[in-house]
C-alpha cells in the first residue's frame, strides 16, 4: 500500500508540470536539442514525444536521447547539416512546443534589438500592444518566454501578453498584443487597471538574451527599457498637421506632426499620399518623434501639383482609439476634416510643392 501511495504521488507531480514552465534549447553549435525543466518521463515516452525532423520533408532525424532528472536531451547521429532548417518538437498532455533553427555554417554578427515602440517612457494602463524591431531575422513561438515586464523589485508582472506572436514578412519586427483587462463585478475600472500597471510606479520592458534568432544564435545581450506607468488614454480626439511643404524638383521629406502619440504600425498604414491622378506615391516612411512625427522621403524628386496626403479613419493611437479622429493642416490651409465614425474611407490633405 505505501510502495502504491508513493507511486501514485509521484505521477500526480509528474502531470502536475506545468508546460508553460518547460523550454525548448538548441545548443549555438548545433550539437544537441534539449528539453529543460520536462516533466519525469520514461524513455520511451520521450522518444515517441520529442522529434527532430527536417522542416520540409518532415524527415524524422535519427539520434541518441540521454535522460537526466528533469531534462533530456537529443544528440543527432550525424551533425545538423549546414543551409538547412529543421523542427524540434515536444507534444505532451495535448499542447506542443516548437522551435525551428536554421544551422549555418558560421556565425555573423550577433542579433539585437535595435528599437523599441512605443518608444515614449511612459507607459499607460490601457497600452494595446508593443512592437520589438531586432537587428536580423528571429526564431517564432517562444516570444512570451522571453519578453516581459518587471516590477520595481524585480519580480515578474504575469500574464501581461496573449500568447499569439505577431511578425512581419522578414520576421524582423515582433507584435506583441497585451490581454484585454478583465471587468470584476464591484471592481472600479480604474482598480482593475492598478491591477496590471500600477499607477506611477517603475517597470521594466525585458528582452532576455536566451531569445533565439532564425539561425538558432542568442542574443547579443539582455535589452531592458524601462517605464514610468501613466493614466490610461481615453479620448479618441487628436490632430494632426502639415508641418512642412516640400520644393519641386528635390526629394525633400514632407513632414506630418501629430498632438499625441499614435500606434506605430498604425502609422506606417493608415497615412499616406498620392499624386494628382490619385495614383499613390512610393517612397520611404519614417515614424519619429516618440511615434507623433511621420515623414516621407519620395523616389523620385515631387513635381508642381497636388498632392494628397491620406490619413485613414482607422488610425489607432496607444490605447487603439480610432474613432473621431481628428485631422488639422494648420501651416497650409487651416482647414479642419473630420473623420467619420467607422468609415471606410479616409480624408485628404493637399499640398502643393513650389518651384
């Protein structure tokens, strides 16, 4: 009855890991793949539950795992070719982590984050979502274990991001959506914000070094920015103006400058411009000025007629308010547009660049 009640115990604690807590590794020199902090499994079990294969034919690659009490290891029979990419997979208890490396033969300058958005140090209760912008292409589906926030004393804000990660085409600029705040009955909102961010304390944005790029490397270095914690963004009104007129003939940058802070990416869609046939304009954008200046650098030199500056209805600012947004050109008109609630179309400016 002991040895049983012993036995039992131990597979309760067994299945009572927490997957969350379990990681995928790949050593820098591609020599093993291992599993760190595995629930107790027996080998079998991990033989039929982490597989490395290649990630286009899904080749099972052939290998000795080794054990040891709460990680395993798998050790390839024949090194990872260079030049190709392959998935490590664990599946256990119906969830599954996964990690693909890309093995090169050599390693070139170390990956880092080169920006941060939004890029302000205040950081309000009802902020949306935030983007990391790293120096070379990343690994995907494992951003939550390594991007968080921390108190002033160090400690571990939980459960701050969704766990779907969110990339550009070149896997070089991560989205990262915050949970929606949860309404408690008798709870005043405003509590329920404290409850995340406290108001005015000090937190830190943490990007560990343990983050994998595409070609399985580190980072350079732990990155941390830090935040003072503001009041949360409610209204929906803002403005923005023509802040500069470019000449004719040059590829002079044409200047927008916005009252209050807009979301990054927003930015990067919901504005842009045509030429008088209303054929748009290609060119460079850049967002600046804490994401409340964005600006256009043309192809090809601006001619002497109109051109039209786009701003959508759907533009969200930090707290992803859209709505009302308002639109100013104070420098060359002083006209006012107003958006409309939920339109699908957005308002134009005009400008016209002299000789």
């Amino acid at each position: 009855f002991l040895i049983a009640l012993i036995f039992a115990f131990q597979s309760c604690h067994s299945s009572g890991s927490r997957l969350g807590e379990t990681h995928l590794y790949v050593a820098d020199d591609f020599s093993e793949v291992a599993v760190k902090s595995a629930p107790q499994l027996r080998r079998a079990q991990v033989e039929q539950l982490f597989t490395v294969s290649l990630l286009d034919g899904k080749e099972r690659v052939i290998g000795q795992y080794e054990l040891e009490e709460g990680n395993f290891r798998f050790l390839p029979e024949k090194p990872f070719e260079t030049g190709k990419t392959y998935r490590a997979e664990f599946r256990y208890h119906g969830q599954d982590l996964t990690r693909d490396f890309y093995v090169r033969a050599q390693r070139g300058p170390a990956t880092k984050v080169s920006a941060i958005y939004p890029s302000q140090l205040r950081l309000i209760q009802n902020l949306q979502r935030l983007y990391i912008e790293f120096s070379q292409p990343m690994s995907q589906g494992a951003a939550t274990e390594y991007v968080y926030f921390s108190d002033q004393n160090g400690n571990r804000v939980g459960r701050v991001f969704q766990q779907k990660e969110r990339w550009n085409k070149e896997r070089t600029r991560l989205t990262l959506d915050l949970r929606p705040i949860p309404y408690q009955p008798g709870l005043a909102w405003r509590d329920s914000l404290n409850q995340r961010f406290a108001l005015y304390e000090k937190y830190k944005l943490i990007v560990s070094k343990e983050m994998r790029d595409a070609a399985g490397f580190k980072l350079s270095n732990d990155f941390e920015k830090s935040y003072t914690v503001y009041n949360a963004i409610l209204s929906r009104w803002g403005n923005i103006s023509i802040y500069t007129k470019p000449k004719a003939g040059t590829t002079q940058k044409v200047i927008l400058k916005a009252g209050k802070a807009y979301d990054y990416e927003s930015m990067l869609k919901q504005i842009w411009l045509t030429d008088k046939n209303n054929k748009r304009i290609n060119g460079k954008i850049e967002i600046t000025d804490q994401e409340r200046s964005w600006s256009f650098t043309p192809l090809n030199p601006w001619k002497a007629q109109e051109y039209k500056v786009y701003i959508g209805a759907f533009l969200e600012d930090l707290a992803g308010n859209t709505q009302h947004t308002s639109v100013q050109d104070w420098k060359i008109r002083d006209q006012f547009v107003l958006t409309k609630d939920s339109s699908k179309y957005a308002w134009p400016l005009s400008f016209w660049p002299q000789q």
